[in-house]
C-alpha cells in the first residue's frame, strides 16, 4: 500500500507542476512576445536505501522549456514597436538577474532616456551596454537593429543620427535556450561535471526587425483552460487512489490483529 500511496504522491506532485505551468501561461496571455511554458522533459531519480528505506525510481521534471511558435503579429503602427521577422531574440538586462533574452518588443524610454521594454527591463547594444535615447522629434530603427533619431532642436533640415545598434541574438543549431527561475530566457550550457550552468549570451546581430509590429503572446486560452480541467480531473482521480490505499491498508492492519487487541 506504500507502494501505491508513494507512486500517486509522485503523479500529484507532476500535475502541480503542470498547473502551475498552465496558470502562468494564462496569466500571461496579451505579454507581448510572452513564449508558452511547457512542462514535457522527464527523467528519472533512483533512491538508494538509506536508513531503511526500500530503493526505488520515481519520475522527475527538468524544468524551463518553452514553446518556440512564433505568435500572431500585430500592426501597430507605433514606431517603438518592434518584432523579429523570424527567429531571433533581444538582449536585455532585467531588473534582477544577468542579462537574458527576450521576444518582447513594446519598447519605451525611462525618464532618464534608457530604452526599456514593456516590462521595465532595459534593451542592450550590441556593446551589452544599456541604450540612451536623447530627446527626439522623430526615432527610427532598421531591419538591423539601428536606431536614428531626430533630436529635439536639430535644424528641420539636419539628417537623423544613428545613435546605436540594438542588440540582437539568433541561437545557433545546438544551442538550448531554457527559461530560468525568474521567468527569463537564457542559455544553458552542461559543465564537465555534467551539471547545468547559464552560458554566455553574446550577440551576433543575425535577426531582421520589423517596425511598427508586436508579436502577441504564443498562449492558446482554449488549450489551456482544457488543461486545466484535465489536471482538474486527474488531481482528484490520484486523491481518491490515496485514500482507498489508506483505507486498504487499516483494512490490513484489523484483520493481522490478534481477537482481543
């Protein structure tokens, strides 16, 4: 009956894991360039006996993949909107963490003129240094990720200035993109030992931008609310199979009594 209570816990901690997955998918369904979690590469662990316990395997989750499918694009006409034609991603430095990677292109500026997000993390150039944009009547960006501006009080007749390069990274084949802790995109790299560690992100400026485009969230609602009530169901199946192993087991126990006890 331990056997059967301990592979059930086992189940209900994964569907946890699957709800919690599929809740942060919903709640970030209109975060622009926002990638689906997704919660699908097992492993296994083996418990060695260890002050008497019995050996045995049970599953385990390698967490922080996500969807590659590239959202709907929106027209948004706004000239700090910027979305990646294909593949690719932009350098960011978020407010807690190291530098990471992003899809998410509703761009602003910060009181202090920094280039900055939706969210609030600042966009790099390809120096890996945060990007200030000086006071401007008008702002453009190539396909390449350059930025000309037209500086407030600049002659009508002056040319726009290039004032920097966004940074942006296209992966390699065989490079694994992973989602970390906080949410953000980062590389993910095996040392000799065979353990995890974030790898060095630095741009190659292989991506082409499109300006005046969003690229929405990748997150089907209809897919995720059927999720929902799936791991629903199953959380209750796997609670019922706890309880009828409690109930076999004290069933087990009176009948080993001995009449009197």
């Amino acid at each position: 009956m331990d056997r059967m209570a301990q592979t059930a816990l086992n189940s209900l901690k994964m569907i946890m894991e699957n709800q919690t997955a599929t809740s942060h998918n919903l709640a970030n369904i209109n975060t622009p360039g926002y990638k689906q979690d997704v919660a699908i590469d097992f492993s296994s662990v083996f418990l060695s006996r260890n002050e008497g316990i019995e050996p045995r395997i049970v599953s385990s989750r390698n967490t922080g993949g996500f969807s590659l499918e590239q959202g709907q694009m929106e027209n948004t006409q706004n000239p700090l909107d910027l979305a990646f034609k294909d593949e690719g991603y932009f350098v960011i430095q978020p407010k807690n963490g190291g530098i990471a990677l992003s899809r998410r292109g509703d761009l602003q500026t910060s009181e202090n003129g920094e280039l900055l997000d939706g969210a609030g993390n600042k966009i790099l150039d390809n120096g890996l240094a945060p990007i200030i944009i000086p006071a401007y009547t008008n702002i453009t960006f190539s396909p390449q990720g350059e930025i000309r501006v037209k500086a407030l009080g600049d002659a009508p007749e002056a040319p726009p200035q290039n004032i920097g390069l966004i940074a942006t990274y296209k992966p390699d084949e065989g490079v694994r993109l992973k989602k970390s802790l906080d949410g953000h995109i980062r590389i993910e790299e095996i040392d000799a030992d065979g353990n995890s560690i974030e790898g060095e992100i630095a741009p190659n400026q292989q991506s082409e931008l499109l300006t005046g485009f969003l690229e929405k969230s990748n997150v089907n609602a209809v897919e995720e609310m059927v999720n929902t009530l799936d791991q629903q169901r199953k959380f209750e199946m796997h609670i019922k199979m706890i309880q009828l192993a409690e109930e076999l087991d004290e069933a087990g126990a009176s009948l080993m009594r001995s009449p009197g006890m």
